[in-house]
C-alpha cells in the first residue's frame, strides 16, 4: 500500500476501496475527538477537584465558625447571670436545644422517606405488570 494518509483518495476506484478509505477517515476523526474529549475530561477534573476543595474549606471554616458562635453566646447568655457556674448550664441548654434539633430533623428525613419518589412510575410499572399477568394467565 502507498504512503497515502487517512483522508487521502483510494488511487484504486471500487467499492471496497471506497468504503476503506471512508472507514479510515472515520476512525482518523473520532480518535481525534475522543482526544479532544480526553483533554477536556481532564481539565473538568482539575476544575471540579479545585470546586470540590473550596466548597470543603468553606464548609469546615463554616463549622468552626458555627462553634465559636455557639461558644461566645453561651458565655454571653451565662454573664447575664450572676454565677460562677453559670456557664455550664447554659452550655448544657445549649446542647440540649441542638439535641432537640436533630431529634426533629431526623424525624423529618424519616416523613420523608415514608413517601414514594417516583409515584407516576411506580404507577406505571404496577399497571405493566398487571398487563402482563393477565396476558400470561398466572
């Protein structure tokens, strides 16, 4: 065979050599598109670990950022009080109130999970069987 690249002419007309060459020129172009989809897919993974990072720091300064507020109210709330000890009640209001928040959080998700997802399609699926077994007989 000569030294003809991929989107050249067959120099032999026919049909095989027509459909060769067409295979050729289409492999040649989806290689180059698969790596052209390969750069892009590594750049969307820098773009998307550098996002995935950020959103992570903020989320842990947020957290710390959480205590400390919780920390300075309760030793604020405790200075309205005149006592030595008055800190460690309020801290435990404290996590009491924040106990009782996740407790109703977590009966809420568990109201949540009670109701379907996908009604309509679970509907649909349940006729689609209803239909199949009255065409089986079982």
């Amino acid at each position: 065979m000569s030294e003809a690249s991929y989107g050249d002419p067959p120099h032999k007309p026919g049909l095989f050599s027509h459909a060769s060459a067409w295979l050729a020129a289409l492999l040649g172009y989806l290689r180059a598109r698969l790596e052209l989809a390969g750069l892009e897919s590594r750049e969307a993974a820098i773009h998307g670990a550098v996002v995935l990072g950020l959103v992570v720091g903020a989320l842990v300064l947020l957290v710390f950022g959480y205590f400390f507020f919780c920390f300075a109210l309760v030793f604020l709330v405790a200075e309205l009080f005149d006592d030595d000890k008055a800190w460690i009640w309020v801290t435990i209001g404290m996590a009491f109130l924040h106990f009782g928040g996740a407790v109703a959080l977590g009966l809420w998700a568990k109201a949540k999970l009670k109701k379907p997802i996908f009604p309509a399609t679970l509907d649909e699926l349940r006729k689609d069987q209803q239909w199949l077994t009255s065409k089986t007989g079982k």
